[in-house]
C-alpha cells in the first residue's frame, strides 16, 4: 500500500495551462486535464490511490520501500522535476515535465539508467471525473487508451504494457546510458488522436523556454534562488491563452488536518492576480503584466460596477465519493466566494495598472476607461461593509484593510492624474482621499490599546493591518503603526515568528462564520518581515525572513499556511501568495539594505518594486 504522503513531499510540473503534483515516491497525484479547473483524471491526492494516479518508481519501491532511497531536484531554473533512484543493484533518473503547450497537453516521463541496473515499473490508473470513473482501456493502432466521462489518455511508450486491475502496467529494467520515455496525451474522447511527441525534443525545447524565461529576471540579491523558484512557482501557476493567474493549482488541501476549511483555489481571484503580477514587476516581467491587463479588460470593462473577486467559476459544490487529503473533508470545487464584496480588491487592481505603468508598460484608452469607471464605483462603494480581504462567511464589516486599499486605490489614482497620464477631477480625488483616511484613523484605531482594529469597532486584529505602512496610509515610524505591529506580534504570532490571520474559535463559530482553527499563513509572515524592517528593525527581519525561507520544501515550494506544531505545511499548494511573499520580502529587503529610506516604502507599495 502506497504511503500517505504530507503536502510538502510534493513538486510541481506545469505547461502554463495546467499542472501536475509529482510526490516523492514517483506517483502523480493530481492532474486536471485540460486546463487547471478542469475535472481530474489522477485525484489520489483527495482520496486513494484507486480515485486515479501513475506511479513510475523501481519495483523495489512498490513493494515497500525497503532498500530503495531518493532524491529529487529541479534541473537548473527551470520547472523540470529529477527524481534519482537507488537501489541495491543499481540506479536511474527519472526526469518529469510538461512541454509548454502547442496542440494536446502532454506529461512526458523518461527514466535513465544511471548506474548498474534497475527493475522498474510504470502503473497509469486514470479516473476521470475526479476520480470517479474507470475508463475503457484499449488498443487503437498500437497505442493505448483509457477512454471515460469524454475524456481519452493516449500512453505511448516503447516498452510493453498490459492492463491489469483497471490499470495501464509496464515492468521494465533499465541498465546505465538506457532510456524508456512514456508520454501520457490528453484529448477529447471524440476527437482525433494526438500526435506522438519526440520525448528528447520535448525535454531540450522545455529546457530552453524555462532558461529564457528566467534570465530575464532583474533580482541579483543574496537571495536570488528563492526568489526565482518563486517566480517560477508564479509563471507555472498563469494560464497562457488568457493572462489569468489561478491563486493555487489544487481544491481542497486543508487548512487543518480533519478541518472542514477546505476551498478551491483554482480560479483567478483579482486580489491574488494583482499581487503576484505586482511580484513580477518588480523582478522585471512586464510581458506577463501586458498579458494580465488583456485579461482585466477582457474580464471586467464591460461590467465594472458588479465587479467579481475572481473569475472562472460557476459556483460551489460539493464531491462526495471524494474522502479528501486525510480525510479532511469536504472536498469542494467552484468557491461560494465568488458572489461577495471584497472592496479592498479596487485597491489592488488600481495598484497594479499603477505600478504597470511606472514600470513603462504603457497605458491604452480602454485600461484609462476602465481605471475611471473602477475609481467612480469606488466612491459610490467605500463606505459599505464587506467581507474583506478573508473572505468571511459571516456578517459584512467595515474592515479596516478594506478601507486602506480603497485609499490606495485613490491614491494612486492622484499620482496618475498629477503626471498627467489620467484625466480626472484632481481635487475631487484629493477630497476623496483625504475623507476616507480621516474615517479610517478614528472608526478604526483604538486609541486606548494603541493599534488599529480589524473592523471599526472591534476588539479583534487582524495581520492584514500590517500592510498599513507598505502601502504608505502612515508612515513607518507613526506611533500607530508602531502600535499595531506590536499588537499583531503579541496576538497573531507564535514563539517562532510565524503569524495567524485573525483569531479563531476551535469548535464554536467564530467571527468568520465558520468553526475550527488553522495554521499560522505565510504570507502574513511575510508581512511581518516587511513590517519589521520598514519599522527599523532589520535584523529581526532578516531572522524572520530566513526562518520562512527554512519552511520550504526540497524543491523550494510553499503552500497557503505552516502548522509549528506538527512541522507541516496546510492549504492549497504551491500557494501563490506564499511565493509573492518571498519576492515581495526580498526586494523589500535588498531596497532598504541598500538605503532607501522606509518613509518612501509607499513608492515601493505592495510590490516591493
């Protein structure tokens, strides 16, 4: 029996359409065909290894493990996986990818012989449907195909195979200098057969695109590796035909072992799309932000007045056959989320066209009409409650943090009109701008505990709070500011550093709606980093910062959150803003190691650029 592996024992390979999770123990575990939010074929990682996977390891691993030993890499900067086997009588690579796309998706696989000889074996067991259906297996002009729920799995390999069980088996040996490649090519079950790839083109031509890629970052800090695994986390996780960015590859991967705050994150939320194109700018991708912008027009000009948190979704169901990752259920796909008012998400749109176009990528007159548009239901909208940035199932508020985006957002509408790139009413804005700050400072600052509070009113705080300086609302040396870091830190933090959201309640529903606790979230950590040195306090940043770094997986993934307790990571996974996390923090910390003064952390903004 396959071994219940933790979220962290897995890497990601991905043609900017999709993505795979390869585990440790050569299993793929999860594959949505053909795009991210479609149905999965491989779901084992939701349930058992019967809800769909393929497992390429030596036969001494399928029979327990004994005697057989890994490691696993990516090749160079790139998102090519390399997984190397050992044994008692030999050893190979098996080197894992998916070509960037042009014509059928495709997983290729190639095990080597590297040392000695090895007896290898290759188990397919597709279940389309997330899972739920067992596909007919045949031969169709020598090659073979796992037909069902209208999706067809073409596996094409040099060496035999049989069906066996309901399963696509190959037992082979390799010997060192030898070679067996299998490409796994997805279609519509109606449709014509795809082509058979050169597998070693393939490898060469993935190769070459993830090198050119990478070499057009402009980040040459001291922590260049994180940052640009990062970015490429960041890349794999864009949908190439549209520009969208899907917040994680996965649905379901709890926030607590045995938890019910499961959610789908496959989609493209506004807030998440925002910041990691913020990220990218800032490390000199500005193809990827001219992309984006396509898509925001695509997406929102026509209806900016009911403008969607996220895009790509028709709501929120439940799978039932489906147990979930330890048996942490439910396992949802769509997200009922997708319906609320999240204001601060104005903040984050009118950011990145903002920081856009500092960074030269040039405004057009269907992205000014829109900024307008955007600015103009703000100043309808500010002053009503939502559900913030958490994304709450409980009664709308006035978040604070909601608010200070909505004054970024005004903001850095001024600075564009000031320069002359947008035309609108100068001294309405300033106005506007001037009202909801004054609002913010005294509905939402307890003056008594010297912080402001999640919510006007509250007692509670929030880590979102701690953006209020990296967005330039106040100046890092306010006493305010200075304040609400500390409150944060006392609340929020464990004695590791690690930050939580906002306080929960265990088995009694808490003031988001639901019950239950969850691990400390990343990227609030790295708020916290940010945080501590805009506030002059850099060796505690660089502490903090290396700490996190620590957190990461061999192949330097991170998912949504980090429980210190067990040592493990919780949430959909890779997570995005876990990664705009390590880039964010790391320019953030380059820029003021270099010397610029915090005070101008606001030109920096949310993007560290």
């Amino acid at each position: 029996m396959k071994r219940l592996p933790r979220i962290e024992h897995y890497g990601l390979i991905g043609d900017m359409q999709t993505s795979a999770h390869v585990c440790d123990d050569g299993s793929i575990d999860w594959l949505c065909l053909p795009r991210f939010d479609s149905p999965a074929p491989f779901a084992a990682l939701l349930g058992t290894q019967k809800h769909g996977a393929w497992r390429i390891a030596p036969a001494a691993a399928y029979e327990g493990g004994a005697g057989a030993t890994t490691e696993r890499r990516y090749v160079g900067e790139s998102l090519v996986l390399e997984t190397v086997w050992t044994t008692s009588s030999g050893s190979a690579k098996v080197t894992d990818f998916m070509p960037p796309r042009d014509g059928a998706p495709q997983v290729i696989r190639i095990v080597e012989g590297t040392a000695g000889q090895i007896a290898m074996a290759s188990t397919l067991r597709a279940r389309p449907g997330y899972g739920r259906v067992s596909p007919w297996i045949h031969e169709l002009g020598g090659r073979v195909i796992a037909e069902g729920a209208g999706d067809a799995l073409w596996l094409d390999t040099s060496t035999g195979q049989i069906e066996k069980d309901g399963a696509i088996v190959s037992s082979f040996t390799v010997a060192a200098g030898e070679r067996v490649a299998f490409v796994l090519s997805w279609g519509p079950s109606h449709g014509v057969a795809p082509e058979i790839p050169d597998p070693e083109a393939a490898l060469a031509a993935t190769l070459a695109f993830w090198e050119d890629w990478t070499s057009q970052c402009t980040y040459a800090g001291p922590h260049r590796e994180a940052v640009v695994r990062s970015l490429i986390a960041l890349k794999a996780m864009t949908y190439a035909p549209s520009g969208g960015i899907i917040a994680a590859p996965t649905t379901s991967l709890p926030e607590e072992i045995g938890g019910r705050r499961n959610w789908d994150y496959r989609y493209t939320w506004l807030r998440d799309a925002s910041t990691t194109l913020s990220a990218l700018l800032g490390s000199g991708y500005w193809q990827e932000a001219e992309a984006w912008r396509r898509w925001l027009l695509r997406a929102v000009a026509g209806d900016p007045e009911n403008l969607q948190i996220m895009y790509g979704i028709t709501g929120e169901r439940e799978l039932r056959w489906l147990p979930g990752y330890e048996n942490s259920g439910p396992v949802r796909i769509g997200n009922g989320a997708v319906d609320q008012l999240q204001l601060d998400v104005y903040g984050y749109v009118i950011e990145t066209l903002y920081l856009a176009h500092q960074c030269g990528v040039a405004r057009c007159g269907d992205t000014a009409v829109l900024h307008q548009r955007l600015v103009e239901h703000l100043a309808e909208r500010w002053q009503t409650p939502d559900e913030g940035i958490w994304e709450i199932r409980g009664e709308r508020r006035h978040f604070v943090h909601s608010k200070v985006m909505a004054w970024a957002a005004i903001d850095r509408t001024i600075r564009l009109v000031d320069s002359g790139a947008l035309d609108a009413d100068l001294f309405a804005l300033i106005e506007l701008r001037a009202a909801i700050h004054q609002e913010v400072c005294t509905l939402g600052f307890d003056p008594v505990r010297n912080t402001f509070t999640q919510s006007y009113g509250s007692h509670e705080i929030d880590a979102a709070l701690l953006l209020i300086p990296r967005v330039g609302f106040l100046p890092p040396d306010d006493p305010r500011v200075l304040g609400t870091v500390e409150a944060v830190r006392q609340q929020l933090s464990t004695p590791e550093g690690l930050v939580r959201r906002y306080p929960t309640a265990g088995d009694r529903i808490g003031l988001d709606g639901l019950n239950g606790d969850e691990g400390t979230f990343l990227l609030c950590s790295f708020w916290m980093v940010d945080a501590l040195a805009l506030t002059g306090r850099p060796d505690e940043a660089h502490a903090l910062f290396d700490r996190l770094l620590a957190l990461r997986t061999d192949l330097g993934l991170l998912a949504e959150e980090y429980d210190p307790a067990t040592g493990r990571q919780l949430g959909n996974f890779p997570q995005a803003y876990s990664h705009i996390g390590v880039i964010r923090s790391a320019l953030l910390l380059q820029q003021l190691d270099s010397g610029a003064p915090a005070a101008e952390a606001d030109v920096l903004s949310v993007a560290g650029v």
